[in-house]
C-alpha cells in the first residue's frame, strides 16, 4: 500500500515508516520540520535499504496539503502522527496547539474526502482518560476533561474525527498509546530531545550519562504501592507495529464500525522507582535521584486494558521493560555529547 505517514520522521513516525518498508508497504512521510530532523531520513534508509519518500509540507497550509495529494493520486491510506505534543508548552501557548492540531487534523480529512482515502489511523493518547475511574482502563472508560490543552486537542481531533466517519466514506482507528519508550535496536533512530527531557526515560538515561546530577522524582505519598506514579510503558516497536495491523484492519474492511479506538500498552503499572530499579538492572549503572513534592496535574496511576487490541488488531506488545531501558540507553550513548 501506498501510506501517507503525517510526521513521519518524528519519535515515533520514523519506528513505524522502518516497520511500513520492513513489510514491504511504500510510505509517503510528511512533515513542516518544526520538531524534527530531516537526516532521520537517512538513518530510515540506513536501517531498511529504502530511501522513503519525503515532503516538506505544512499542514494547517491547506492549499500545500491539497498540492501534496494532487502529486500523489494513489495514497491508499493515511497515518496520522503530526501534532505539537509538550503537555507543559500548551499550558503556556494553548492557541498554538490548537490552532496547530486542529488545523491541521480539519485539512487533512478535507483532502481525504475529496481525493478519496478512506482508511486513516489516528495517533490518540491515553491522556483522554484522565485519573480513571477504574484500573485497568479500557476503551469503554468515560473520556475525562483535558489536563492540558495538548490532551484537549486530542480528544477533540477524536470528536472531529468521529463525526466525519458518520457522514463520509472514511474509516478511522484511532490507537490511544500509553508511555512508549525505548528506540529501535540500531540505535540510529529514537526520541530526540531538544533542551530538557520532556519524559521521565530520557531523564533516567541522561543522569546516567552525566547530563544530569540526580533525578528529580515528583511525589512519594500517592496510593500506590511504593508512593510513585504509576504508568505503563510500552516499546516504541511493539508501538509502530500495531500502526500496521490496524491499517491492515482498514484495508481488509474488518472494522465492525467505521470509528474504533485501541489502547496501545503492555497492561502492567509500572511506578517510578521501579522504572529506576530496571535501567539500572538492564545497565548496571545507579542512578542518582531525590523524592520532590508532587507536580501539578500528574495523575497517580493509568495502565492500559489491552485486551481489545489483542484480539481485534491480533496485536501484544512482546518487548520486555529491560529491553526497553537497554534500548533506550543505546540510543543515549549514540546522540549523547
């Protein structure tokens, strides 16, 4: 298939378009570069042996997106990761992101719709549960208020993207991911980060590396069994994967319903200390770190149902944690300067 991948040299864009070439699909990347580094696309042809094609484009430029599907008449279906996506950079500049996500989400299925791609997959996020009810969540849990305008603009591209599949031919499944992590095992692609991680595994690998003295860990007296958060992490790999099965699953007309949503995550909660127990298990290297009072709006504990993706996307996430941290820590020591 012929698959336009929306920021597509992006964290996890760039794990999937591998795993799009590794499966013999032909991506078609887009991206406007704000977040992202062109020579990404070097390092997809290095790791596969196929130079993807790439475009610059700018997606809230209607009329540069449209030129982009008139130049490409034959996309089969479109992947959906570009977004600006810092929790904290929304609070700050809320208009941004929402004329940023939005705009661009509208644009994209105004072109869909008239050059007739039906099949598009939606990278949501688990943020639209907030602090769940209950544990493991599932797709059927009640969507929370936003936390953040990033998280808002997620749900309300799901909302868009809902009431578009009622009245048009297109297909959507939307893939809501829990905490990805790791990089690919070259160690030539994985999350770049530009000025202060904006995640607790890049934090832990750059103290490790000597960025970073000590980490910082928010909160020690939440309800859990060791007083941290609690998350679930999930392998960038077993991440970009399920992006396959589910466009296989439009592409195959197996969607009972033309919007469906997917949790994207191991199913296990994982608290902060124990993320630090396991790099330093898989890496053999301490890590430095101080318990700090609790940080506005994190919410105490979020793991994944998963069942539903295993069954109907025939999807699980294989990678254990250690492999995650030893990827991770590979990838530090590539960029790290």
């Amino acid at each position: 298939m012929n698959i336009l991948v929306t920021g597509g040299i992006g964290y996890i864009g760039s794990h999937t378009v591998v795993e799009l070439i590794n499966r013999g699909h032909n991506p078609i990347i887009i991206d406007n570069l704000v977040n992202s580094d062109i020579e990404v696309v070097n390092r997809i042809e290095k790791i596969t042996g196929k130079r993807p094609i790439f475009e610059k484009v700018e997606m809230c430029n209607f009329n540069e997106l449209q030129g982009l599907f008139r130049k490409y008449p034959n996309i089969d279906a479109v992947i959906h990761f570009a977004a600006l996506l810092l929790v904290e950079e929304s609070v700050e500049e809320p208009l941004i992101y929402y004329h940023n996500n939005l705009t661009a989400t509208v644009n994209l299925l105004q072109c869909m719709a008239e050059f007739e791609v039906n099949n598009i997959v939606f990278s949501s996020s688990c943020t639209v549960y907030g602090e769940p009810d209950t544990l493991p969540v599932d797709e059927f849990a009640t969507v929370k208020p936003a936390m953040s305008p990033y998280g808002n603009t997620k749900k309300i591209c799901e909302d868009i993207l809902v009431d578009t599949c009622k009245v048009t031919d297109i297909r959507c499944i939307a893939l809501r991911y829990f905490n990805p992590i790791g990089a690919h095992e070259t160690a030539l692609i994985g999350e770049f980060q530009d000025g202060p991680p904006h995640h607790l595994v890049p934090y832990i690998t750059e103290t490790a590396f000597g960025k970073r003295e000590k980490l910082r860990v928010f909160g020690s007296d939440y309800n859990t069994p060791d007083g941290t958060c609690l998350r679930d992490y999930i392998h960038v790999v077993d991440v970009a994967i399920a992006h396959i099965a589910a466009i296989e699953r439009l592409k195959e007309k197996k969607s009972e319903k033309s919007f469906e949503v997917f949790n994207l995550g191991v199913g296990i909660g994982i608290s902060v200390l124990d993320m630090i127990k396991a790099f330093e298990k898989a890496t053999g290297i301490a890590i430095k770190y101080e318990l700090v009072p609790r940080r506005p709006g994190d919410v105490e504990a979020v793991y994944a149902d998963t069942r539903l993706a295993n069954s109907a996307l025939n999807w699980k996430a294989e990678r254990s944690l250690e492999e995650m941290m030893r990827s991770a820590w590979e990838w530090e020591k590539a960029i790290g300067k």
